[in-house]
C-alpha cells in the first residue's frame, strides 16, 4: 500500500497520563483521513507528535515508506508535513504576506527581504487553490475564516504535501464550513493528502475517505466512511449509543425574566449593529436566536453581559434595570454567561482550571475571607464541577491551557450553571464539542429550565437551535424580525428569515 504517512504503535505520556496508547494511523496518498474521538481523547497529542511539538514515548513514523525522526516543526516542514492548528498562530498587525513568510522570509541578492517576490507567490497559490485572500490585508481586519486560509497558504507556501487541519470548522460559520469543503477537495486534486482532526460527523460523511476512531488515548479501529454512518461513528467514539435527538417535555414559561426594548448597541466603529431590537425570555423557557453571523448577535450578549456599553433602549431583569451597569454587578444581579470565545472571556489560560472554576466567586466565602483566598475551598469545590461535567484534565492544578477545547467549555459551563443564575446566556456551548458532550450540555440546559431558569441560546448550528429551543427569535441586521416555535417551521424556512426574506403563511417568500 502506498502510504504518505505511517504512525506506527506511538505511545505518548504526560505526567499522570497517557496521552497516547499505542495508536497506529496510515494516511493514503490522496485521501482526506479523518481522526475522531471525543474532547480529550488524544487527536491533537498525536498530531502535534508527527508535526515535531512532542516526542512520542515509544513507535515509528514513517513518511512515504522511510523511517524518520521528527524533533521540531521544521523537519516536519522540510519533509512535506505542515498543520493547520485549531487557535490560529497569526500576529494581527502584519499583513498577510508578512506573516507567510514568518520565518522563512525570502531575500534578494543583496540579503534585503524581498517580499514583493513573496506576494506573487502567494497570490498565485491562492488562485490555484480558490482561497481567495488578499496578500494585502491585515490579519485584525479580516474575518476568522479569511484568517484559517491564510493559515492553509502558509503551509502551502512552505511546500506541504500533507496538511494536517486541526478541528478547522470549531469557529466557522456554516457558509464558511461549505467553503472550507470546497477548498479541501481542491486540495485533494491538487495531489495532496489531509489528516482531519473533528468530531463533527456530519463533516466526516461529507468529506472523508477513511476514519481512525481514538477514545480515551487509544485506537479503536479505522473505517472506510462509505460504509459506515453517522450512528456507528457516534458509537465508536463515545463507547455507547448516542442520541441525536434531545428529549424534553414542553416547557411551561412563567413570569418575564429577561425584557429588552427598542435595544441599540453600537460596535467599535460606532456603527449600530443591534437596532431597536425587542425580546422577552421569561422563566422556564429556552428562546433561541438563530442568525448569520455578524447581524447583532455578539454586540446584544456583550450588552446584556455589561461587556459593551448601550447606545439607547432598556434592559431589564426582573423589573431591574441592568443596562451600562458593570460586568460584576450584572452577573450578581443573576446572569450566568457561556462566553462565545472561551479564551477571550471564558479562561485565564494561564491559571490552573480549579482557579478558572471560581473566576466569579473568588471574593465571596468560603472561597475568600479577609480578602485572603482560601484555596482548600477552591479546589474542593472544583474538584465537584469537574466530577459532575466530566472535566477531563489531569487534577484541578492543572493550567487551564493544557485541556482540549471541549474540556475547556465544559469546565465554563459548570461555573456558570452552578451559580444557579436566573438567566443563563449560551453563546455558541457546543462549539467544539464531541456528540457525547453535546448531548450532555444540552441536557444540562433543558434541566436548567425545567427548574425555572430562563435561557437564551445563540447558535450558528441550526439543528441545535431547532432541537434545544422553545422558542427561537430570528436576528436579522440587528432586529428580531421573526418569532417562531421549532415545531412549526424548518430549518428552510429559518434560512429564508435569517437571510432577510419573508415568509408567509403559505411559504410564499418576499425580499
């Protein structure tokens, strides 16, 4: 078999865990070869041990058939290898070109960096491969997904013959999902072969050619996905028989929670991007907004939250106005918030995951007295949330940093529900995360308003918004311009109100 890459029984250890349990992965030339496995069950570990960020333990790595020693990312470069990884290494103030070159900056014969050559080259990899990006721009000012093809030009650029994408769709939206399609099978016919780290299912059936399943650090098998199905997979990864469909009775809203009117947010170029805006959430209900990307949904959570002043309009909790007041005074008010960028917002990355567990209660007893932190009641009371949301991380010492994305959320998630908060603000709270974790999250939500807790979900993933919410508000260019139930509308009527068309009665749709 002509294999581009072989990893052969590696094993990889960290203290107090093994990472990687004997796993073997064969990437044919030419396929995409997917890696699934739930949030920690070893993916990136072994990636970044055949891009050279760790060594392995034990094993062999084979590339086109010769044995090789990789120890850094430049034999990996040199050998044709080159990753894709899931937080983008970019430095927002260099244009494009300047951060393709990053490190292997092109000179002219008198030793000067000639990057007007650079840009050439990189204009014309991104016409061969239908990228799309502007050698010109700079990073701050484009998009996310504009910025994970600059990441795909720079391995390109490098002479990458094997690209490994580390969970790339994790922070995309759907329309940049279908792009990102799109550009990897061009990849494909371009001669190239792809390592995908995921584990969205739907993704792998779409794109994949074979999956290698890893759960808790060691193979379970690789599968040829024509034969196999979403189910199957879920199975594979998880150990059990997953559901798709979560299960919830209908809910019984009671008083107004959470009442917005003719709500206007500015964003950072004082442009109105929420816009008159109306809604109510009232206790024990689920409201979803559903939305493209970019048409208000971050300036409203950054005003409800207190992280973003208000322009005009009013925000109430329980008759209590809550607008332009700080962030501290609005989350013990009794708002709970799943931040959409865990990392901005949800984390100190560099604080052990039992400090990030106590992030909005650290002043208050038992967790501090005298303005003195009592770190015994901190760390018994991490150490329950991580037991209870199946936080998967080494010890509650652990930074916050070292644990895979989905850990990460899971660990926010119990903070945030823990606290009991009236209103609970989901941005985005699966983003990221394995089926398993998915279905518990959501679960966790709908037990969260079965107990009278108000919740507003927003969420790109449209099957996520039909199978969580009561009620879901339609955001389109800063306004709610539709309310409906799940029950009486599709995900096609949603797109059609999303992309501002109406929809009447009869499904007739108008501009």
């Amino acid at each position: 078999m002509d294999y581009a890459i072989e990893m052969l029984n590696i094993r990889k250890e960290f203290p107090g865990i093994v990472a990687n349990d004997n796993i073997t992965v064969q990437l044919k030339k030419g396929e995409i070869h997917a890696l699934l496995g739930e949030n920690g069950a070893g993916k990136s570990t072994l990636m970044n041990v055949l891009f050279g960020l760790y060594q392995p333990e034990k094993g062999e790595i084979h590339v086109n058939g010769k044995k090789v020693n990789i120890t850094n990312p430049n034999i990996a470069n040199n050998l044709g290898i080159g990753m894709v990884h899931q937080h983008f290494m970019l430095v927002e103030p260099f244009t494009v070109t300047q951060n393709i070159v990053l490190g292997s900056e092109p000179t002219n014969k008198f030793g000067k960096i000639d990057l007007s050559k650079a840009r050439q080259e990189i204009q014309a990899l991104s016409d061969q491969y239908g990228l799309r990006v502007d050698p010109d721009a700079k990073i701050s000012d484009i998009s996310v997904g504009m910025q994970q093809r600059v990441e795909i030009l720079k391995t390109l650029y490098r002479g990458a013959e094997v690209l490994i994408f580390d969970e790339p769709t994790a922070v995309l939206t759907p329309q940049e999902i279908s792009e990102l399609m799109v550009i990897m099978r061009a990849l494909i016919k371009e001669g190239k072969s792809i390592i995908l780290i995921t584990h969205k299912l739907k993704e792998i059936m779409e794109v994949c050619d074979r999956c290698t399943v890893i759960r808790k650090g060691k193979g379970i098998g690789t599968v040829t996905v024509a034969d196999t199905n979403t189910t199957e997979l879920a199975s594979l990864m998880v150990g059990r028989e997953v559901s798709f469909k979560t299960e919830k009775t209908p809910s019984e809203p009671k008083e107004n929670v959470l009442e917005i009117n003719n709500l206007f947010v500015r964003d950072a170029r004082k442009v109105d991007l929420v816009k008159g805006l109306d809604l109510t959430i009232r206790a024990g209900e689920i409201v979803g907004i559903a939305g493209v990307d970019g048409n208000g949904q971050s300036e409203l959570i950054e005003a409800i939250t207190g992280l973003r002043k208000t322009k005009s309009g009013s925000i109430q909790l329980h008759n209590k106005a809550i607008a332009n007041l700080s962030p501290r005074k609005i989350t013990e008010s009794g708002i709970g918030h799943i931040p959409q960028d865990r990392h901005k917002y949800g984390l100190v990355l560099d604080y052990s995951i039992g400090e990030n567990i106590v992030l909005q209660t650290y002043y208050q007893k038992p967790f501090s007295k005298a303005k003195v932190l009592n770190y015994k009641a901190i760390f018994e009371k991490a150490k329950c949330i991580i037991e209870d949301y199946d936080v998967r991380t080494p010890s509650v010492y652990t930074k916050a940093r070292a644990l895979s994305g989905g850990n990460q959320q899971k660990a926010i998630i119990g903070r945030e529900v823990d606290r009991s908060p009236a209103l609970l603000i989901a941005a985005q709270p699966t983003r990221g995360l394995d089926v398993g974790a998915i279905e518990f999250i959501h679960k966790k939500l709908i037990e969260e308003r079965d107990k009278g807790r108000a919740i507003l979900l927003v969420s790109f993933e449209l099957d996520e918004i039909m199978n969580v919410s009561d009620r879901i508000a339609v955001m389109f260019d800063g306004k709610i311009v539709a309310d409906v139930k799940p029950e009486e509308t599709n995900e096609q009527e949603l797109g059609l109100l999303m992309a501002g068309s109406k929809v009447d009665k009869a499904g007739e749709t108008s501009e």
